[in-house]
C-alpha cells in the first residue's frame, strides 16, 4: 500500500462529538499552521444540535496558497465511533486514519487502502485526570500534540498560543502544554515519526489575518457609524450582531457620561427587526439588521416599502441551505433570487457579494454610505462558510481621513433657501431626490412617507400617470446605482480563450484553483467575480464577449445565471451552471469536473442538468 | 388624493405661547365617512397639541394601515408623518426613537391594526415601555374592506350586517396591563372634555401609553346590537373619574372638590390632578386597575378614563442606557474608533 506524500499540502479533518470543547483544541491546530506561516483554511461543519451529534472540523493547508475546499480527506481524525463508519471511506487511497482505539476497530470498518494509525485517547485520558470533564477536554488537546509528532509541528508554536489564549487565566496554561506533550510523546514512542505527510515552516502568509466574516461585518458596522441594530436570533448570522456588541462595548462607551452611543434592540422576529431598521434610518440613524433565509422571507413586505418610499436600510444575509428551515447549520448561496426581488410589485434591490472577511468590513461599512446615498435597501449576501469560518483575509483598513457620505439630506438653512420642496423630485437629473430628517425645520420639508402612491411632493395619489412617472424614475434610479456598487473584479486568462467562468462570493477561491487544474489540462478560462447587483456593464461586456460562461455557484436552480438571463434578455444557451447544494462549500475539483463535462469534445452526449448534479454531490 | 384645509382663519383665533393657533396643528380634509370617531379624536389631538404649545415639527406621527391609519393625515400637517405596514408600525416607531429620543412619537393604530395582524409588535412595545402615545381608534370592525368583525368586537355584538360575533373581544387595556404597561387609558370619540387631558397627560408620561378610544364607525359599526356604537357607548360607559392635566409651566389654579382625588408629578413636572375617582381604583396599583377592568367588563360597562400609571416609569433609552444626545445626531468623530484601534485587533488575529 502506498502512503500519501506530502509537504505543506493536503486535507485534515476532524470528526467529533458535538459539545465536547474539540472546536477550541481544533482551532489551535489551524492557527498553528497559521503562525507557521502556512495559508490555512479551516471549515466547521456542525450539526444543528447543541451536544451529542457528530460534527466535524475540515483543515485545508496549502502553501501554494488555495484556501476553498480541494475535495477529498489526506488525514482524518476520528474519535467519533458514530460516525466513524462515514469517516474512513471518505479518505483517498494512501491516506492516514488516526482515531481512538481505546475500543478496537470494527473490523467491517478497516480499509487495505489507507494507513491506520491507533492512539488510546481515552485511555490515556482515564488514567491522567480524575474529573470527568478534563478527561473529555484534554482528549481533544492530546491528540492536536500526537498530529505535532506525526506532522512534524513545530512545538514551540503550539505553547506559544497556548499561552497567547489563556492570557489572564494563567493557570490553564501548564495543563494544557502537558496534554499537548501526553499526545507528542505517544506519537513518537509508538509511530515512524513523521508520517509521508508533514509542515514545515514557510512564510507565505504575509500580514493576512485569521478571522471569521461575521465578526468582520459586525466591525464594519461599527466603523461605518452604525448606532442602532435591530435584530432576531437565527443560525448562521447571531454572531454578526453579537460581533458588534462586543466592539460596542470596548468602543462605542461615550467617555463623559458613561453611556451607549448605540443601541441594539433584539426584536420579537425578523418583521420587527427590519421595521426598526427602517423607522431609525427614517429618522436619521444608521441602522442594521442581520438575518438568514428565513429571516429575509419574512422581512420581504418592509423591504418592499423601503423601496418604494426610499428609505436608506442596511440588511447582512448570511446564507443558509433552505428552502424553510432547510439545513440551517450548513452553507449555500441560495437567497439571491428571493433578495433581488424582494418583495410584492416591481422591484429591485441592491445586492453586494463580499467573498473575504475584508470584504466583509469593507461592504459593511460601505453598506451604510450607499444606503443612504441611494435611498434604497442594501442586502449584504454572505453565507454561512464565510461567516462562520475563520478565514484567512488581508488585514483590515480604515481610512482616517474618510468622511461618511449621508447622501442627499437637507439641512434647515438649505430648506429656508428652497421654494418648495418635493420629497421625491428629481432635482439633479440622477433620480435621486433629496430628503429631510424628522425635526428638522418647523416650517418646511415635513412630509408623510407611505407605502401607498403619491407625487412628487409626497401627496397621497391614485392618479396613474404619477404612479408610472415614479415607477419610472425608480428605474432611472437602478442605472444611477450601477456607477456607485463595487465592480466586478476580471482575471484575464493569459492564453486567448473563448471560455470564462463567472462567479460570486466564496465560489471565488474554489473556482480560482479549478481554473489553474484546467489550464494545465489545456483548458484556458478568462474569470470574473461579480461583487455587486445590479450588474455593472463590465459584466455584460464580459458575458459578451466569451463563447461560453460558466456560472459558478451554491444552489440549485441556478440563481445568479436566471438573474444574469433576465436583466441581460440572454438565451439559455451562453451560460453553463456549475453547481453544488449538498451545503458543504463547493470545492475545486468539483469545479473542475462540471465543467469538463460540458466542454465540447469532452463529452459526447449532451448533458442535462441532473447529471451535472449527481457529479456534484458524487465529489462534493 | 388628499385635500387642504383653505389657509385663511378667523382673526382672534387664539394663540398658543409659542404664537401658534389651533389651525396651525391642523391637516389635510379627512377623507373618512362624515360622523366618523376618528375626526373627533383627530380634533382632540388638535386640540391637546396646540394647548401643550407643542413645536409641531417635534412631533413625529405614525401609523400602520386601515381607516384609523388614514387618520395621520387629517392632524398635525407640520409634522412628520409615516404611514408604514399592516401591524408594524410598533416597530418602526421603535427603530425611530431609537435614532431620536428627543422627538415627540404619535402612534395612531386601529383594532385590527393592533388586535390581530399587528398584536405581536403591539405587545412587545407595552414591554419595552417604548416612549410613545399609543392611541388605538377602536370601532370593533374593519371600515376599510366593509365592516368585518375584529378582535376587539364584543362577543355577541353584531355590526351592521346582523350577524353576531361568536368570538370573545380582545381587551386592549387588559392587556397591556398584564404586559406591564406603565400607562392605560381608555376613552371615548364622543367624549372631548375625558379624551384631551388623558392625551396631554400621555405624552407628559415617560414610557408607553395607551390611550383605547372607542370611536364608532358610523357606516359598518353604529347600529342596534353593537357595542361599539354611540348610543351604546353613551349608555354604559363609566368613568374612572375625571382627569385635569396642569402643564408644569402653570400654576394650579383650579379648585378640587373635597373627596377621592390624587395627584400625580409627572417626570416633566406637569402635574395630573385625577379627581372623583371610583372608590375601589387606586390607579397607582396595577392589581386594583386589573380588577376594576374586570369587574366592569363583567358588569357590562365600558370602563374609561385613566386606569393606570407607573410614576417612576423608565423607558427603554434608560433601560439601553443610550446616550442622552441623540442617536441620530453622533458623527465620526463619536461613531468611528480609527484606523490605530484597527492594526490592535489585526495583530490579535495573526
């Protein structure tokens, strides 16, 4: 049997029970690859439960520096006898299955194929500590130092960050250095160490930082002024809101007196949440709201009104697998057709696509400038991956010098200047109009914001023709907002090629490293992610311009690819789906695979999308 | 289409101290059938408004959707106004005075408004003790699609179309009693003299108050058989007793007859002086308000005036602790901690 070589490249995953303190001894694993200057991926994929379920913890390492999922498992670490069965037949061949033999094997489980590698954790365990919760705890950690033995870790880095998390409890410090040292010590008296697969330290990690998208937007909320956030509780986007009450409370205590300078209001659902939103955006505040599908469903009718009354709203989406209550603890990108549409009547929203942390913060905070200087809702779609993941990322930058843009509001000296003013007419020609904040004058710019139609002057109507004349303007309004969303970023190929592919947020690292396998095999693709809808001409410059696109994304009907149809009027035929919506992350060579299915010359007779789809959960 | 009043006005209106007449608190012509309950209580928020020399552009006014959400418009036309969703205008008032705790909020809601589709976001503003006047144009039937029953119509009461309701009323005051309302009242459209001090004294109060009024609806609701129509209400109303509102700026000039009477300092300082009130309601106990709602529910009476208030009410800025600038008002300088608190929490992250 051969067994996996490797340096500094490959897949380990961790399967665990649920409840059991592994995430914190996991995530050591991972920044300890981090700190050794290894780009890094890690993935959690849990269950929907709080304790007992079994939930597993996927570490990309990559020193050519490719952070989506690759597919397949190089190393898996199992000391979950429940899902054990699942575990070992999802290594490759010459791959290392280390678990907990303080049970032997079942021997139905054993495969020729792959390397087995025993460590009693809780033997080990039982016979260190007397309480029962140590035992469960330290088993974790045990086996992070048995992987620094057989991967050929570098030791000093792990009690560097030992000491670096219990800062301030300082007597956790030495336990947990002597469990790391139990597991390293049973490693090398019992294994050939190092394994065929092992790290050594690199420096390709520059000053990238480890952080997960939802605390990045939270923080983008905090520097793009936010001061209210209304929300509701739902999986994968509490952490946005928790996020910003944790930097709220270190920043935002005014000096003086003590108090808040926000406020956060947790809301008896997601129809409230949004109300809140809207009334405190009405009034003048920069306000927020995160949620999930569910959440946006919900959310749809005051999306709607703060369309049509023109009401600046922020709202993060942090994606989860639906439809209804679907896979709620696991990733898709499958709202973006509900969001785009949101709502009853004509109408449109703007959609930004954040694929890093960075974009995370940058997009929150932008979220806010754009909200209130197109007087639109903003929907930030994110998913669960991005946000519940650490990420690697770039750091993040604030510019001091940057001013919040409020957009066209009207100050009392500029409204005793005005002969009449029209809530909603078209004064610049941009189908912006100007608004004014309750309060402001006692005599001018007062005026009744509704639902229902009106004029220009925000008089209640019911006449059709200034109906149609602002429905029109709102239009004009979707051209005004493509000049101000983030454009998409191209990656020309460097050998000419009639073929692209086009993708959106955490599609992009996956896609990318696909696109590098199949420009070896041949296959040149030019690349463009999109960050933002309505869709900037560049896209359909791009669309344009190629044979064939490859719409790369995580749902099922293809949801990007309808919306590029529409808003461009193209056939079927110019855009291919490359799919996955099993609500694990797509991953490159799932990628790569639906797409050689469908050149030309790779296959012979024509596909229809299910079989596309069964190639995707087969290598998912 | 909404149609303004003509501008011209008797010369010796009087004036407020803020040089304001009663006109200038005024909206548009209210479009709602002639006779309607809600013009009165729209004239008495008129009225309550341009006695308190409130600035109107102070004051924001908002409300959901029906005929009582109509109402906005038809008072305060300096004023800023919001005619949100169906049952949602709790929240937006919410998110509102979160942005601005210095403005005055108005909700105008109906019963089904409030009662059915709104009842989640009406419940959870009495808890919050969100600051805001609440005033609920209760005429048991929804006008705007054709006098359906709502959840506040009496059980057995029948609207004009004759069938009598099966289901028992949702009692608004009641309720957010349990809630924990800090404020409750209930009134009557017909009732002017009841319905001005209990409104004034609502927006003095520092917390939710709700204000119940029934308002018939002259075209779906005001016939024989229905308890909510104005020979009805006139017949079994009974008052908690009489409420005089003395902003804190006046002094105390009237006279109070000897017997059951309480003061009550509100936190602006204005006093509320509640005079012949029931002998078995101490409006300061929210067990006793609880029973004497009761009590004349089973009686078959509808029980008005001030039922209930929490002196030392602490709204929800104080709960939040929020700043006491408004929220609204904070600019960079106070919102964003900079690019140096930033590299901080970049180098925690490697």
């Amino acid at each position: 049997m051969q067994a996996l070589q490797a340096v500094n490249e490959f897949v380990i995953k961790f399967a665990n029970v649920n409840g059991t303190g592994s995430a914190s001894a996991n995530n050591l694993f991972a920044k300890a690859v981090f700190r050794m200057g290894l780009p890094v991926c890690p993935k959690n994929i849990f269950p929907s439960n709080i304790q007992g379920l079994p939930t597993w913890y996927e570490v990309r390492v990559s020193e050519r520096g490719y952070l989506g999922r690759r597919g397949g498992v190089d190393i898996m670490l199992s000391v979950n006898p429940q899902s054990m069965p699942q575990d070992i037949q999802e290594l490759e061949p010459g791959g290392y299955f280390i678990y907990d033999n303080t049970k032997p094997l079942d021997l139905r489980l054993i495969r020729s194929d792959v390397n087995i590698m025993g460590i009693p954790l809780t033997r080990i365990c039982n016979e260190q500590y007397q309480d029962p919760r140590q035992r469960q705890l330290f088993r974790n950690v045990i086996y992070v130092g048995a992987l620094a033995a057989l991967l050929d870790m570098d030791f000093a880095v792990l009690t560097g960050l030992v000491e670096d998390q219990f800062k301030g409890k300082d007597k956790l410090i030495l336990p947990n250095i002597q469990a790391l040292e139990l597991g390293y010590q049973y490693a090398t008296e019992n294994f050939d160490c190092p394994i065929g697969i092992r790290l050594r330290k690199s420096d390709r990690v520059g000053d990238n930082i480890l952080l997960d998208g939802n605390t990045a937007l939270g923080l983008g909320a905090i520097y793009g002024g936010a001061t209210v956030a209304a929300w509701y509780p739902i999986t994968p986007s509490t952490s946005v809101v928790d996020a910003f009450e944790k930097y709220a409370k270190r920043l935002r205590i005014d000096p003086g007196t003590g108090r808040r300078n926000y406020a956060i209001v947790q809301a008896e659902d997601e129809l409230a949440a949004i109300g809140m939103v809207v009334g405190a955006s009405w009034n003048g505040a920069r306000a927020f709201t995160a949620t999930s599908g569910p959440g946006l469903s919900l959310m749809s009718e005051f999306l709607g009104l703060a369309y049509f009354a023109e009401i600046p709203t922020v709202l993060f989406d942090v994606q989860r697998a639906g439809p209804s209550t679907g896979m709620p603890t696991r990733t898709q990108q499958s709202d973006i057709l509900s969001a785009a549409y949101a709502s009853h009547g004509d109408t449109k929203q703007v959609l930004l696509f954040p694929a890093t942390p960075k974009e995370c913060f940058d997009f929150g905070a932008l979220s806010f400038d754009l909200a209130e200087r197109l007087q639109t809702p903003i929907i930030l779609m994110t998913d669960l991956d991005l946000g519940m993941n650490d990420n690697m990322s770039p750091p993040l930058v604030w510019e001091d010098d940057r001013r919040y843009d409020r957009g066209k509001v009207l100050t009392a000296a500029q409204l005793d200047e005005m002969e009449r003013f029209g809530r909603y007419l078209d004064v610049d020609g941009d189908a912006i109009c100007y608004r004014t904040i309750p309060g402001t004058h006692p005599e001018k710019g007062a005026f009744f914001t509704r639902g229902t139609s009106r004029d220009e002057y925000a008089v209640y109507t019911e006449k059709g023709e200034e109906y149609e004349k602002n429905m029109h303007r709102l239009m004009a309004k979707w051209e005004t907002i493509k000049q101000w969303v983030p454009a998409p970023i191209e990656t020309p190929s460097d050998r000419e090629t009639d073929t692209a592919i086009l993708f959106f947020g955490t599609s992009e690292e996956s896609a990318m490293e696909a696109r590098d396998y199949l420009a070896e095999e041949g296959i040149p693709l030019a690349a463009m992610r999109v960050r933002a809808f309505p869709f900037n001409d560049e896209v359909e410059e791009f669309i344009a311009r190629h044979e064939r696109v490859f719409v790369i994304e995580q749902n099922r009907d293809a949801q990007l690819r309808t919306l590029l149809m529409a808003e461009f009027e193209l056939g079927p035929d110019k855009l291919k789906s490359v799919l996955c919506f099993d609500g694990n992350p797509i991953s490159a060579r799932n990628i790569r695979k639906q797409i050689l299915l469908q050149m030309p010359g790779y296959n012979v007779t024509p596909l229809r999308r299910e079989r596309v789809v069964a190639g995707a959960e087969m290598n998912s | 289409m909404s149609y303004q009043l003509p501008k011209f006005r008797h010369p010796d209106l009087p004036v407020n101290t803020l040089g304001y007449t009663k006109a200038d608190y005024e909206g548009a012509i209210s479009t709602l059938c002639a006779g309607c309950g809600h013009d009165s209580i729209s004239g008495a928020i008129v009225r309550a408004c341009h006695e308190l020399a409130l600035e109107p552009h102070r004051i924001a006014k908002l409300s959901g959707i029906g005929c009582s959400s109509k109402a906005p418009t038809y008072f305060l036309g300096k004023s800023h106004g919001f005619n949100s969703v169906h049952g949602r205008m709790p929240s937006v008032v919410t998110g509102a005075n979160m942005a601005n705790r210095e403005l005055l909020y108005l909700g105008v809601s109906g019963d089904g408004d409030t009662a059915s589709i709104g009842m989640g976001q009406f419940t959870h503003a009495v808890r919050r003790n969100l600051n805001m006047v609440y005033i609920v144009m209760n005429n048991g039937c929804y006008g705007l699609t054709k006098g359906q029953d709502s959840a506040t119509a009496d059980e057995g009461s029948a609207s004009k179309k004759g069938d009598p309701n099966p289901f028992s009323a949702i009692d608004l005051p009641g309720l957010a009693l349990q809630l924990g309302a800090t404020f409750v009242a209930r009134s009557f459209s017909g009732d002017k003299g009841q319905l001005v001090p209990l409104i004034k004294a609502a927006i003095a109060h520092r917390g939710f108050a709700l204000i119940d009024v029934v308002s018939p609806c002259v075209t779906f609701n005001n016939n024989a058989g229905s308890t909510k129509s104005y020979d009805f209400v006139r017949e079994h109303s009974e008052a908690t007793g009489t409420v005089d509102f003395v902003p804190m700026r006046d002094e105390i000039t009237a006279s109070y007859a000897a017997g059951h009477t309480q003061e009550v300092t509100l936190h602006d300082g204005s006093v509320l002086h509640l005079e012949k009130l029931a002998e078995d309601l101490d409006p300061f106990d929210r067990v006793s308000a609880m029973i004497a709602l009761e009590q004349s529910r089973v009686a078959g009476q509808i029980l008005t005036g001030l039922i209930y208030i929490d002196k030392d009410s602490r709204d929800l800025h104080d709960v939040l602790e929020t700043s006491r600038r408004p929220l609204n008002s904070l600019t960079e300088e106070d919102l964003c901690p900079g690019n140096k608190v930033l590299v901080n929490i970049n180098a925690s992250l490697r």
